[in-house]
C-alpha cells in the first residue's frame, strides 16, 4: 500500500502535490520560493501537466495560505524553518523537506512512493551551477 | 578510514588545513561542488562530509546571500576578489542561522588559473543578539543614552523606524544627536551591511551641492575631467542622511523630491538615467513648518521627507539625564586620560545642573573633557569649570535674566509653547499680563505653572487641567521650581 491509499477517501481519489522550485530544481528554501509547480495526482498517476505559479514574493505565510486553498497534501521542498513545518503538519498535510535535486525527478520519485526527507537525486545536468 | 583529499597532492591534506579554521568552512572546485568540509560546516549545516562531497555547495548550505544560480560564486571566481555577506542558513534542524559569509578565490602557483573557492560561513548568531541588547534592550548604544522618558520614547520607537523603508526626518536643536540617531537606524536595517553616506546640505554652494548628491559626467563643467558618481550613488541599496535640510537651496529640492518619487535621477550634464534604491533620513534644526509658511522649504518634499518624525528633545527638557550624562562622561574621559575615576563637588555640580546647555550633549561632554583636563585633583572644584560658563552667568544676571543662555531655535521653541497655552487658554496669561520672552525653559515652565495657579484661584486641579498636565506631573513641577 503506497501513502495515498492511505489517506482520507476523498483525497485518496485525487491529491495535489505541491514543489517549491527555483528553475528545474527543488528550491533550496522554503521561504525564499517564489515559484512553484502543483501537480494533481489520481491513483499513482499524474493528471494533467502540472501547473506552474508564480508569486509576487517569497513569503512562507502567503505559501503556507496557498497550499491550504489549494488543499495540497503533499508538500516537496528544500530547507524549510521549523515552525512552517509544524503549521503544515499540524494541518495535516505531509511534508517532504530537504529535498535536493530536478522537481521532476522529484515529483516522480514522491508519486511512486519513493521519495524521502533530505533525498538527493541523481542530478539530470551536469552542470548544476548554471 | 576516511580519504584524504590533498590540497597539494601527497603533501598537505585538505581536511587537516580546514580543521584549523575556527568557522564552518568548505572547499568548492571550479564547478562549485564540495570537495572538502570542516567538522565546524558539518555541525553548522547538519550534513555529514560524505553526504555533502560532490554535492553543489549552495543546495547544502540553503543561504540567502542571493547566489541565484551560482551568481556569488561566479563573481569571485571570475574577478578574483573575495566577497562578504551577511545572510542566514537553514540547517537539517530546520532552524534559521545568521551566517557572515566569505567566498574567496583557490588558485594554483601556476599561471594563477583558477582552481575552486574557499567558503567561511562565521556564525553570527551571538554577536546579532547581542547588538540588539544594547542597542534597543535594557544598555541601550554606547553613545546614545538617557534615562529620561522623552529619551525613552525615542528609544522606544527606534526599532520600528529600522524596520521600515519610510523616509525619516529627524528634527531637534544642534547637539542632540541626530546623526547618531541616523546612523543608529541604518544600522539596525536591512540595508545596515551597506554603506551610510551623509551629506550637509548647508555647507555647500547650490551647484556644488548638486554635482556632490547626483554626480557629474565628464565636461560637465569646467573642472569636470572625469565622471563622478554623486552621493545617491555611492549610497545605493544603502542610506542617505542629509543633514540640515532645511538649507537646502530650493532648486536641488525639485530635483530631490523626483528623486525621491522616481527612485532615479540625472546625473548634471548626464543623458542617462541613473537608478538607485537608496532610503533617505533627513534632519533639520529648524523648524521645518515655518520654513515651509515662509517659502523657503518645498511643501511636497516636507510631506515626503516628514513620513516618519522623530523629535529628539533638548537637555533641558530631559529630566535627569544630564547629572546621568555627566558622569557618563567624566567616568568615559577619566578612562582615557588613563586618570582614577573623579567626582563634581557640590558648588561645581550646583552649576553645572543650573547651565541651560544650549549647544546640548555635544556642550556638556566637551564641558567634562574640559574638566577631566584642567583638573588634576580628584574634586571638579568650580574654578576648574570652564570660564565661559560664569561669563554667561554673569551677563545674564546684569541683563535681569536669572535663566541659562538659550539659541535662537530654543527660543522660538520656547515663545511657541507659550503661544500654544496662550492659544488653547487665553486667560493664563492675560492674567497675570506677564509672558516669558524667550528666556530659560524652567523659567518659562515656572512662570506657566504660576499663571495657571492664579486662573485656576489657587486650585491645582483647575492648574493641571489648563496645563494639560496630570495632577500628579504638576504637584512633581511645583515641587521642583520650589512654589510651596
């Protein structure tokens, strides 16, 4: 049984999963995102292309209110402050923090049940740097 | 066993040259990726030397030294010069580190051709906490003290003037410390890591002023043999304190007030525009109201500058802080002159808590370093006081004026407190027919607090209500102008 099946039944139907990304990777910190990808998952499958935002600002409140509008259950990020990170898990929504790495390969790794905090990926680019 | 990485090959290792540094420090390769840590970087960070090797450096300290895309990096490694930047972390602990940063450039003997970067990340977390006890918990600055509550009102609403970006317009009598003031606010900012330049803006000519605060291209003038970048460029991403304001010529005010509006401005003889992001705290010893009434100031730049206010008061007003300043200050000059710690003797210290100060704190310390001087006894006898202080005396008491030596703002100071009584309580000084004209701030108080007292037929409820004071605040005043 992977995670989602053993979720709430309504979010067992469909979930979203929420990345924080800086370019095609995982955004180093969770207060300083100000994009983000939230991709919507029915059944271990990805429904849809995820859908990119783009914040007027970093700001982890403004973040922490759009994933709980957006009834998010997932939550990949990099470093994350401690106290944004018992906000969201005290309102029940999962968090994978520490993650470094493509959100693509991410994203992948957390829908087939793969992915764990302070992962790092195998890097998809050479050169990271640029 | 752990391989050793060798700084130069099969003679120093790498790991055993980090170990010596006292702060987290990582080596990075020409790709930014980590070659080696400290153990400082592993109990810093959270990560342990075999999970972070290989790894690219920024996605293993999380910082906000905005090294977007290795951008930091890039710099130092192609200029050379190594850079420092205060930021923070997020550890594995997920909790947020103030961090001073340097990145500098690793290269061989050979050719100098580039080889990697050094990365020191100081922990900075004791000293921040620190400065901010002293400077707005119970030590306050160093050099802005005072115990009395008008000072405590302004030490009150220092920090919130740190955390915004709102204009600032300091106003208060010469020597009060409106330049530390600014500077104590610009420390305390976001932008305190970058530069504070300050610029009197009475003691040059207009068309200096201008080439001084927005620079000038080359042939500009005469004179002009080479660009200059002006004041507001030199304080980008920082803050500009533009002291006595209030003497600026009204043609560079249209210029500071667009400046101010557009965040942009012209250099003189420039075509380009040149974009800064620059806050600005002015300060003035005039008034800058009547400034405006008469002409003399823009009233759209008043508004502009006057955003956040802070009116430091003048010595006299402050109760008790000046026997508190004086032997703040004979204790400081007593230090350095490397001399035992001396005392005022009554007759010297009579005198001194009777002077007026018009020329404020800046007075009274130059005062006690005249005393901790002159005098090479441990008693500050009166005779060791300096002369002018008695001349003064003396002429205002030929004159009939009991009071202290008062400038000409304090004055106008004074005469608009009075008009302000007379205005909200005509009676109080009709009266009598008596008024204060501009002489001492407790003459006058005196002279207030008896007229209400004759309105009021003796009543020191009625007084305290014309005065707008407390019953309490009144019966302290009475008491101290010795009135019962």
């Amino acid at each position: 049984m992977v995670w989602y099946e053993k979720m709430k039944a309504p979010m067992k139907d469909k979930i979203k999963i929420l990345i924080t990304t800086q370019g095609d990777f995982v955004a180093q910190r969770f207060d300083l995102t100000s994009e983000v990808v939230i991709a919507t998952v029915e059944r271990g499958e990805a429904v849809d292309k995820p859908r990119t935002i783009i914040m007027d600002r970093p700001s982890p409140e403004d973040l922490c209110n759009m994933i709980m509008e957006e009834n998010v259950a997932l939550v990949i990020c990099g470093g994350i402050e401690d106290r944004h990170y018992q906000f969201l898990t005290w309102k029940k929504i999962r968090v994978i923090d520490f993650v470094i790495g493509d959100h693509e390969s991410a994203l992948q790794k957390a829908i087939a049940d793969d992915l764990k905090q302070g992962d790092m990926l195998p890097l998809s680019r050479g050169d990271l740097s640029l | 066993m752990m391989r050793k990485t060798f700084a130069v090959p099969g003679v120093i290792a790498l790991d055993d040259l980090l170990a010596g540094f006292p702060h987290a420090t990582a080596c990075l390769d020409e790709g930014f990726k980590i070659v080696a840590v400290n153990h400082l970087f592993e109990a810093l960070t959270g990560y342990g030397r075999e999970a972070v090797v290989g790894v690219y450096g920024d996605f293993i300290v999380r910082s906000n030294m905005g090294n977007n895309r290795g951008q930091i990096f890039q710099r130092v490694a192609e200029s050379g010069e190594a850079v420092t930047i205060d930021g923070d972390i997020i550890n594995r602990s997920r909790k947020k580190v103030p961090v001073r940063f340097t990145v500098s450039l690793l290269h061989t003997k050979r050719g100098g051709r580039s080889k990697g970067l050094l990365m020191v990340l100081e922990d900075i977390s004791v000293q921040q906490k620190t400065s901010q006890a002293t400077l707005f918990g119970g030590d306050r600055a160093a050099d802005i003290i005072g115990h009395s509550p008008k000072m405590q009102a302004v030490f009150d609403i220092l920090p919130l003037m740190s955390h915004t970006e709102a204009s600032i317009l300091i106003t208060g009598e010469t020597g009060t410390g409106k330049d530390k003031i600014a500077e104590t606010i610009h420390r305390n900012s976001s932008r305190g890591k970058y530069q504070f330049v300050k610029i009197n803006c009475g003691a040059l000519p207009v068309e200096l002023l201008e080439s001084e605060l927005f620079g000038h291209v080359k042939g500009a003038f005469t004179g002009a043999v080479r660009d200059k970048a002006g004041m507001f460029k030199m304080a980008d991403k920082g803050t500009i304190f533009l002291t006595e304001i209030g003497d600026m010529p009204l043609s560079l005010q249209v210029k500071l007030l667009s400046v101010l509006d557009d965040r942009a401005f012209y250099p003189v003889g420039g075509e380009r525009k040149e974009k800064v992001d620059v806050r600005v705290i002015a300060a003035t010893h005039r008034s800058l109201r009547d400034q405006v009434q008469r002409g003399a100031f823009r009233e759209d730049l008043f508004y502009r500058l006057n955003v956040l206010h802070i009116h430091l008061p003048p010595l006299r007003e402050r109760e008790g802080d000046i026997r508190f300043l004086l032997d703040y200050f004979l204790q400081d000059y007593a230090t350095r002159l490397g001399k035992e710690v001396q005392i005022f003797c009554k007759a010297a210290l009579h005198h001194l808590l009777d002077y007026s100060y018009p020329g404020n704190v800046r007075e009274l310390r130059n005062i006690v370093e005249y005393c901790a001087n002159v005098c090479r006894k441990h008693d500050i006898n009166k005779e060791d006081l300096p002369r002018y202080l008695f001349e003064r005396s003396l002429a205002r008491r030929q004159d009939g004026d009991p009071g202290g030596a008062v400038p000409t703002i304090a004055a106008a100071e004074a005469v608009h407190r009075v008009k302000t009584v007379e205005k909200a309580e005509p009676s109080v000084v009709a009266a009598t027919g008596r008024r204060a004209d501009g002489d001492n701030w407790t003459a006058i108080e005196k002279e207030m607090i008896l007229q209400a007292l004759t309105t009021g037929k003796g009543n020191r409820q009625k007084a305290a209500e014309l005065l707008g004071w407390g019953r309490t605040t009144l019966w302290r005043k009475i008491r101290q102008h010795g009135l019962v």
